[in-house]
C-alpha cells in the first residue's frame, strides 16, 4: 500500500511539473525561433520582433544565397541572442546569418511585446501605461491599462 502511495505522489509531481512547463512556454512545440517570449519574463529578450526573412526563417547553408552583402554567406554569425546587440537591436536571422537589426512591431498588437518601448498592449493599442496607484510605487506589478 505505502508503495503505490509513493508511485502515485510521483506521478502526480510529474503530472504537475509538466503542466507548469507549459503554461511558461517550456514545452517542446514552444522552442522554435519565432516563439514571443515577454521580455518582462526573460530580460535577455528584447521588445518587438524579428523582421520576416523573403526566403523563410529557415534558411539552410544549402539553400543560402551566395551573394549576401559584403561577401558573407549565410553562415556568419554576429550574434546568438539579444543580449549581444546593442540598444533595442535584436539577435535575428537575416537570411544571411545571424545579425543584430532593429525589431518590427506589431499592430494591432497582442501582446506587451508587440509594442515600442515602455508602451503596453491595451485592447489591441499600443499605449503608455497609466500611472500606478500611490500606494502601489514600489512593488511588483504589470502595468495597467483602461
């Protein structure tokens, strides 16, 4: 009896582990080049998002243009993720390599991440968030909107 206890309390630890991976976008379908991470979750990533390759985002040495700017091909890489670019550049695949190139937003947004700067995702709007109350300054919370 203890050991069908003990099996069960680990299936369930499993079960719940899981579920929490994926509701944080940790599971396998979610770590794809084009998945929207939260900067507010991840600092390392950056607002906005990569800007769309003509010939799609995966692009393989086989498929790689020849003749990429300055005589690169599409094996160089300047950068592996946001942090090694500077300002709000972003680490992305230029068809050419990976490169640091300032984001595109999306509007109407959907997310927090889809807008410029400090601005937030309200109703499908970029907008600035409204002030937070005087007896919230200093703690943790998620900009609001109206």
């Amino acid at each position: 009896m203890m050991l069908r206890v003990l099996i069960f309390s680990a299936l369930l630890c499993l079960a719940l582990a899981h579920e929490s991976s994926e509701e944080h976008g940790h599971s396998e379908e979610n770590h794809s080049e084009n998945h929207s991470v939260n900067p507010s979750e991840n600092p390392s990533v950056k607002r906005g998002h990569c800007p769309i390759v003509p010939s799609g985002n995966n692009v393989t040495l086989a498929a790689c243009a020849t003749s990429c700017p300055g005589g690169s091909n599409c094996s160089n890489i300047e950068c592996s993720s946001d942090t090694n670019c500077t300002g709000i550049e972003k680490c992305c695949n230029t068809g050419c390599g990976m490169a640091c190139v300032y984001p595109e937003y999306k509007s109407p947004c959907v997310e927090d991440i889809d807008c410029a700067g400090i601005l937030i995702c309200c109703k499908g709007h970029c907008v600035l968030p409204k002030p937070p109350k005087k007896w919230l300054i200093g703690k943790l919370s998620k900009p609001k909107c109206d």
